[in-house]
C-alpha cells in the first residue's frame, strides 16, 4: 500500500499491529486540523504485521509515555521531507499518574490525592511495580488510567 509521504512531522513506526487506533486517539489525532494517516497491518521484517503513524506536523509527544505503550516504536523525525532523526524508545524507569495501582489495601486506593507511582523492576519482563504497596503491572496500553 502506498502512503504519500509527509513534509515536516514524524512518521510513529513499528508500532505492535492492532495498538496503532489507540495510540492515534491517545494523541487526539482524531481532532487533528493538518495530515495524519494511520496504516494498519502493514507487512514488516521483523514484527510480522505493524502499524504506523504519520503526522504532518511538529507536535509534542511524551515519549516517556509512548515508551511505557510500546518501547519497540521508532519515531522518526522528518523535516523537509527528510528524515533527520530516528528516536528509538525504551520503557522508562519510573511512571506516574499513568497507570493506576488496584491493590484495594494500597494507600493509592485509601487516600486521594497520591500519585500513582511505579518503577520498572524488570526490563525483560515489561513489568512494574507500585512505590507503596509493590503490586506488579506488565506496562502495555491495555494498562492505562
Ligand atoms: N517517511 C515519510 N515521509 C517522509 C520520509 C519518510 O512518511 N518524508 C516514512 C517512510 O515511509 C517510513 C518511515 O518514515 O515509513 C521511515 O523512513 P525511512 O527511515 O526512510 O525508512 P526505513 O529505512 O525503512 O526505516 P527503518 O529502518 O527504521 O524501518
Ligand atoms: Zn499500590
């Protein structure tokens, strides 16, 4: 299938086929005024099927976010139709107010006003921790507040 390609923007690539529609949302793309393309399934070496993102725009994205969805996504910077630079993500270290903890004896659950705090305990195994109460989470965009 061919997509046209963007001006100035970023392509959000190699992203898990069938989370693309949800990241699209999660950026509120939906409500975009400029270009922005979703292609889904599309073949890829290495995932089998992928999703993509196209965005004809500079826009702001909270990479340490997009990590914790999907750390295998590449960002690709594109300027003058370019790409100029290829941000590869990671799971970050902590996460806060991102996913919520569902320990109902956690303080998060008790008290109002904490934030919901987590810190990587095992990269491997995508999966985190609560800084109160250390119930376990496996990071994914299944896993959002
Ligand atoms: N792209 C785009 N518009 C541009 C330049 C690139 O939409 N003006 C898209 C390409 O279609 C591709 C992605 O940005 O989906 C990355 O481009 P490129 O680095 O040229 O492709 P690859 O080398 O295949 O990327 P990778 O090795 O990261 O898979
Ligand atoms: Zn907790």
């Amino acid at each position: 299938m061919n997509v046209q390609k963007i001006k100035n923007g970023l392509v959000i690539d190699h992203i898990r086929a069938g989370t693309g529609l949800r990241i699209f949302n999660w950026l509120k793309l939906d409500r975009a005024q400029f270009s922005v393309a979703l292609i889904m399934n599309v073949s890829s070496n290495h995932l089998g099927k992928k999703d993509i993102i196209k965005i004809d725009n500079v826009i702001d994205i909270d990479y340490s976010i997009l990590g914790f969805i999907d750390p295998d996504i590449t960002v690709n910077v594109v300027e003058d139709e370019f790409v100029t630079r290829k941000i590869t993500l990671t799971l970050p270290e902590k996460v806060s107010n991102i996913i919520r903890c569902k320990n109902p004896r956690c303080i998060t659950s008790s008290e109002q006003g904490i934030a919901h705090e987590f810190h990587l305990v095992d990269r491997k195994r995508s999966e985190y921790a609560c800084v109160y109460c250390d119930e376990l989470y496996r990071a994914g965009i299944g896993e959002f507040l």
